[in-house]
C-alpha cells in the first residue's frame, strides 16, 4: 500500500507517518521503481502499536524499548514490567498534579461569583497577583507536563 493508504487505514497523518520513519519506530518501506514507498500488513500493525502506546501517552523512547523488546521475541519482558510500572508513576504524578491544578482552579473561580466590571474581577486580580508574586504553577518545571511526558 502507498503511505496514503498507511495513513488512512491507521488514522495517522502522513508527516506523522515519515517522522516515524525518521525517528527509527517504523522500518523504511520498500520503493517501487517509480520512488514510491510501498508499504507491508507489518507496517500497518507495527504503526497500529506505535499509535496504541502514544494512546497510553507513553514517550517516543518508551515505545522504542517495547519495541526493540517485541522485535526481540525470545527475550526477557522484565524490561517491559519496568517500563510500564515506571510510566504508571508517571501517570499517578500526573493525577496528583493535576488534582492540585483543579484544587487551584475552583479556588480562584471563587473569588469571583458573579459577573461584575473587570477591575473588580477578582479572578483577574488573583491570576496578577500570583503572577508577579512569582508563585510557581502546580506543576513544576521539567515534571511531565501536557501530559504524562514532556518529550
């Protein structure tokens, strides 16, 4: 199948597709003589993989350590034990951090209960305030921001 296909059958964009390539995730497909890359049912289930773990929100090089393991079948999993229990706490972090996002949130949406003129809004005041204060934000720089993992 041509990328086109790839990418329709697994719901992923084509750049997405060749930065999988770039990155090593995907072997390179095979080209016809006109240049054209031609991928293999492999390609599809390993980009199907690939797209599962990124659901899961795990990082590009947790999936490249599934990967080198799965490609491995004779091997050991214990690295794959790790990986996840490692990543669960990633993803507990992210729970508790977000928790006091939340916590953070509903305390300055209380500061203003009903609609009133901007400059005695006292969400706005609160967000300045915390702002030149410096106050750090819930999640700290380098923890796993956006989602369970910054890269």
């Amino acid at each position: 199948m041509k990328i086109g296909d790839l990418a329709a059958a697994s719901a992923t964009a084509v750049d997405t597709i060749r930065y999988y390539e770039r990155e090593g995730l995907l072997p390179a497909p095979g080209r016809t003589q006109g240049g054209f890359r031609v991928y293999e049912p492999a390609h599809l289930e390993r980009l199907q993989f690939i797209r599962y773990c990124r659901g899961l929100d795990m990082s590009l090089d947790e999936v490249r350590v599934l990967l080198r393991v799965k490609d491995a079948p004779g091997g050991d999993c214990g690295d794959v034990n790790a990986l996840l229990d490692e990543h669960t706490g990633h993803v507990s972090r992210r729970i508790r951090e977000l928790r006091a996002l939340e916590k953070q949130l509903k305390e300055l949406r209380q500061r203003c209960a009903a609609a009133q003129s901007v400059d005695r809004c006292g969400i706005l005041s609160g967000l300045a305030s915390a702002a030149q204060e410096g106050a750090p934000p819930v999640t700290a720089p380098g923890s796993h921001l956006r989602s369970v993992h910054s890269h």
